[in-house]
C-alpha cells in the first residue's frame, strides 16, 4: 500500500503579498458596495417614513374639512328654511299692519311723451 501526503504548497512571501492585496481589494470592495446598499436603504426607509407621515397629515386636514363642509351644508339648510319663513305672504302682510301700511287698490303709472325728446 502507497500512502499518498498531501503536501501544501509553499509560496514566496511576494506571492502571499500578491494574493493578500487581491483579497484586501476585493474585502474592501465589498465593504464599500456592502455599505452603499445599507445607506440606500435608510435613504429610502427615511424617505418612506416621510411619505407616510405627510400622508397621515393631509387625512386629518381632509376629515377636518370634511366635518366642517358638513357643519357648513347643515347651517345653509337652515338659512334655507329661515329665508323661506320670512318671505311668507302672511307674515309680510302683518308686518305691513304693524308700520300702518294700507293696500293699494288702483295703481296708476305715469307714462313720458317721447315728443319733446331728442331725435336723430
């Protein structure tokens, strides 16, 4: 039986320089990339944060201007109902009495001569 040895192999120490640099720039590279990714990231999350809460904001102005276009549409249904109270033939009639109004029986109108007036 043979027996086989595995035997490593002994590099100069420009070799391991060599191939430690390669290994330092590809780390770093990753580092970088690694890190351009994670700011990205809270870019992003922060920039999303922000959308949602201007969002958020923008709901309680609309439901405000909601519940006050409602307060508005009830107030102007009750001036409706107040303006047609006050314009009642009844009550206009009484009010007459109370200032001694009298109704008129026979209206008369005056009518202008267009005979003395200017003419082309």
């Amino acid at each position: 039986m043979s027996k086989c040895r595995l035997v490593k192999k002994n590099n100069t120490p420009s070799e391991n320089r060599g191939v430690k640099a390669r290994r330092n720039c590809l780390s770093r590279g990753m580092n970088v990339f690694c890190l351009l990714i994670f700011g990205l990231t809270v870019a992003s999350g922060v920039y999303c944060f922000g959308l949602l809460n201007s969002r958020a904001g923008h709901s309680f102005e609309i439901a405000d201007l909601e519940s006050e276009l409602q307060q508005l549409k009830e107030d102007n249904k009750n001036l409706t109902v107040a303006v047609s109270e006050l314009q009642q033939v009844a009550r206009i009639q009484e009010a007459a009495i109370g200032l001694g109004l009298v109704a008129t029986e026979k209206a008369e109108y005056l009518s202008a001569k267009m005979a003395g007036l200017a003419q082309k």
